[in-house]
C-alpha cells in the first residue's frame, strides 16, 4: 500500500466531487421531467403516444448506458455538418452536453417505469372520489394522483438515484475529468490503481450514503401515519 | 450439456495449471500489447493481433528459445496489471522514460520515434512553419527554444487530444499546460474521432503511428505540423517493459534484440510497418 499516493490524490479525487454532483443533479433534474411526462404518455388512450413512448422505455432500458454514450457522443461526430445546419453542434462538441444528454434519457427511461406503476397503485376509490367533487384532470392528477403516485414511487426512485450517482463515473469514458477520469489521471501517473480506487470508491460511497438518508427522511416525511 | 459442463471446467483447470507453471522459469511467457496502436500492434478484421511489434515478438522469442503467447490489453492499466502478473512482458511502443523506470524494468529500445502535431487541413494550421524540424528537448538550442515559443503561441487557447497515459500527454501538462486544454483519450482511434468532427483542434501523437496514417485513404484530412520532437519527457524510445524483478528476463530480450539489430531484421520489419526506418541503430 502506497499511503503517500492516496494521501495525495485524496484532495485530488474531491476536486471531481463538483463535477461528478452536476452531471448527477443535471441529469435527475432533466430526466424527471421527461420520466413525468413519458409516464403520462404511456399510460395515455391514444394508441400512437402509448406505443411510442413504450418504444423509447423499452430502447433505453434495454440498451447498456456506455452504448448510448459512444453513440451520442462519438456517433454525433460522424453528423458534424448535418447538425451545424440544425445549429446543434454547438451543443454536441461539448462532452458535457452529451454525457447529460445520455444520462438524462437513460434515467428519464426507468424513472417512467418508476411513475408508471405509482400512478397505477392510486386506488380507483380515491380518483372517483375526486371525479365526484367536480375536480378538473388536471388538479385531479396534481392534488390526488401525483401526491399518492410519488409515495409509492420514492423507494424505487432512490434505488434510481444511487444507480446514476455510479453511471456518471461512464462520463470519464468520453474525457470528462470527474471523480472516475480523475482516478484514471492518477493511476497513470502513479502506477496505484489499488489505492487510488480505494478513495475514489469511498467517495461515492459517501455521496450514496446521503443520497440514502435524504431519501429515508423524504419517505418519513411522506408516510407520517407509519413512523409515529 | 453436463459432458459439456464438464469439459469447460476440465479445459479452464488445464488453462490455470499451464498459466502457474510458466510463472518464474522464461521457457514459456505472455506478452502484453495494446492492440490498437497500428502499425505498431492492431487487431485486424478478423480479431486477430497483428503489426511490427507482433512479428517482432515472434522472431525475439525465436531467438531467446522461449514459447510466447500475445495477449491484447487496454493501454491504461497495461502497467498495473503487468505488476499484478497477469503477463510477462509489454511490447506496446511504450516509451522508456524515468517515470516507468520508476515502476518498470525496460530492456534495451528496439524503435524510436518522435512525436508530432497534427491538425485537420484546411481548419487554420495549414501554414504553422518553425525554424527548425526536429526538436530534442533535453538539449535545447536558441532555434528550438523559438520554435517552441511559435508552438505555444499557435496551439495557445486552443484544445488538444492526446492519448491518456502516454508520454505526449505528459509533455503537454509540463510544456503548455498552462495554456492549452488538454483532452486524454483511451486510445487512438477514439482521439481521431473527434479530431476528424472537430471537438479538438489537434492532437499530438507518434510520427510512426501518423506517417502510415496519413498515407492511407483514413488520414487523408489530417495534417502533420510544426517539428517532430524527442528526448527529455518523450523518453528513450520503446522498449519491452517486464516487472522489475525480472532482470534476467530483460536481459534475454536486450541481447535477441541486439542480434536483430546485427542482423538487419529490425531494420526490414520497421520499413515493412511504418514505410520509414524507425528502428533502433547501434
């Protein structure tokens, strides 16, 4: 064990810590929002809109979140000039962009799924019960649906939570210098891949084990009538 | 199927026993290489290893009477499980420098080659001109030192590519650090990628590796600017890495290639490779 090379590349590791948090915050944030609204979709009458977003679900399910990043990243670079037309390039040059990109579409995928069943465990005597009151569609989603959705939801959500705090260190595969690329950097140099790996490892062990408690206080917050 | 069980399992314990028994005695090793860095190593269409330093291995394990298997390993960890045991011996143009000395044991080098920019045509390096075309950078004279200052001045500001854990990436970090972003790749093709969309302005690499390169239908956008540059953080030249206690296994490979040098095969397979002799004179 090479105790000088973790001490050094500890202060090194957690300089990656900011970037890793963005690429997570970013992509959860990003990834709810499509989750929300692909879940309303899937569940819709419409035919077209519940098999297309059922074909988005199940394409980024059932693909390994590396493929998507090469394809996004590597594969936007073959369209250079198709996507300078479309004035979009300026956003795929950057890796930054397109690891969010993947990350967001990837959780957005599961997070659907996620929501999907919540909605789907609301009883139907609560939504007659609000139909009965003379409730509108979309209070009735906002005041009864989503509320009881989201409860059932939160544990498997936070399971989604801890999987792509660990899927950002795949953004080190396309040059982006956070926790993992930062490690690598270091193993290059020091030939230590034991020791430097140890710390990076306990950093995300670290982010994880909030990342956990926020979502245990969040679920005793939400379902008061068990915790008393 | 339970036959076939059965003989998987019995096929991985003959494997295992075979990799034990060649640990410590060298009449039988495994050589690491990249297997990505053509013309030096690549795996061709059909998954198989191939390049200079594939035929080079062969004819030095001829010459010290060793039975050899080459095995293919990603370039970033090549070190690492050297150390670990998983193999003997790396031939993966890995560069002498004081730095591996430090965590390696090198034989002698068999093939030098100096490193270079290069740039996408027609993207405003075209005309980068120097004073001088080779730069040695443990021995700096006037010339080179403006010849430097040009490149600093050119590629300042600018984004360049450069494979992770190799010595032109730490040529950069020490020489324009400062004023350049650097972007580490895993490996070559990665870093031509986005040198080819444009993500990096240039990218430093191996003038062996690039000449062949540029002479074929796939390089035929790139161009080579600015001087070709040795010595100082590019290192020594290549040579087979083996783990530090392996003394005597480093020698056996420094005398096969000596004898390869008297006889004029490195020099053949170098021209065969890389269309220039890049292989190690005296």
């Amino acid at each position: 064990m090479k105790f000088d090379v973790m001490k050094e590349s500890f202060p090194q590791l957690i300089g990656g810590v900011p970037e890793t948090l963005l690429l997570v915050i970013f992509s959860l944030c990003i990834g709810f929002i499509l989750a929300v609204i692909f879940a309303q979709l899937r569940l819709s009458k419409n035919r077209f809109w519940s098999w297309f977003a059922g074909s988005y679900i199940y394409i980024f399910r059932s693909t390994p979140l590396l493929v998507q990043i090469y394809l996004i990243y590597y594969g936007s670079g073959q369209f250079r000039i198709f996507l300078q037309e479309l004035g979009l390039w300026t956003f795929f040059r950057e890796a930054w962009f397109c690891a969010i990109m993947a990350l967001s579409l990837n959780t957005g995928a599961y997070t659907a799924e996620i929501i999907r069943g919540g909605i789907q465990s609301v009883s139907w005597g609560e939504i007659e019960a609000g139909k009965a009151i003379g409730m509108k569609p979309l209070t009735l989603f906002r005041r009864i649906i989503f509320p009881v959705a989201i409860r059932q939801a939160l544990p498997g959500y936070g399971n989604e939570i801890i999987l792509i705090v660990k899927s950002s260190s795949l953004a080190s595969t396309i040059t982006i210098l956070e926790i993992t690329g930062i490690a690598k950097k270091i193993i290059a140099a020091t030939y230590a891949p034991i020791e430097v790996f140890i710390i990076a490892g306990s950093l995300y062990l670290v982010m994880n084990f909030i990342v956990t408690r926020i979502i245990e206080f969040t679920e005793h917050k939400l379902n008061p009538q068990f915790y008393r | 199927m339970k036959k076939l069980l059965i003989s998987v399992i019995a096929a991985l314990f003959v494997i295992s026993i075979a990799f034990t028994a060649s640990a410590g005695q060298y009449d039988k090793i495994t050589i690491a290489t990249e297997g990505a860095f053509a013309p030096w190593n690549f795996t061709d269409s059909s998954g198989q290893l191939d390049g200079f330093e594939i035929e080079l291995a062969k004819d030095l394990c001829k010459r010290m009477g060793v039975e050899y298997k080459m095995v293919p390993q990603a370039w970033d960890g090549i070190i690492p499980s050297l150390q670990a045991g998983k193999y003997d011996a790396i031939m993966a143009a890995m560069s002498i420098t004081e730095k591996r000395k430090n965590a390696v044991l090198f034989s002698r080098y068999y093939a030098a080659t100096p490193s270079i920019f290069i740039v996408l045509k027609n993207n405003g390096f075209d005309d980068l001109k120097t004073d001088v075309d080779a730069i040695t950078l443990d021995q700096v004279s006037p010339e080179e030192e403006a010849a430097m200052s040009v490149l600093s001045d050119t590629f300042g500001g600018k984004t360049i590519g450069v494979q992770a854990a190799t010595i032109q990436e730490r040529f950069l970090q020490q020489y324009l650090g400062k004023s350049v972003e650097i972007k580490s790749y895993d490996t070559q093709e990665n870093l031509e990628l986005d040198l080819q969309s444009g993500r990096i302005d240039a990218a430093l690499g191996a003038m062996s590796y690039w000449v062949p390169r540029l002479n074929d239908e796939k390089g035929k956008d790139f161009n080579m600017v600015g001087p070709g540059m040795t010595k100082g953080p590019f290192g020594e030249g290549v040579g087979v890495a083996v783990r530090q206690s392996d003394t005597e296994l480093a020698a056996m490979f420094s005398k096969a290639i000596n004898e390869a040098i008297a006889d004029g095969t490195l020099s053949k397979l170098a021209i065969k490779w890389f269309t220039f002799d890049a292989s190690a004179k005296e």
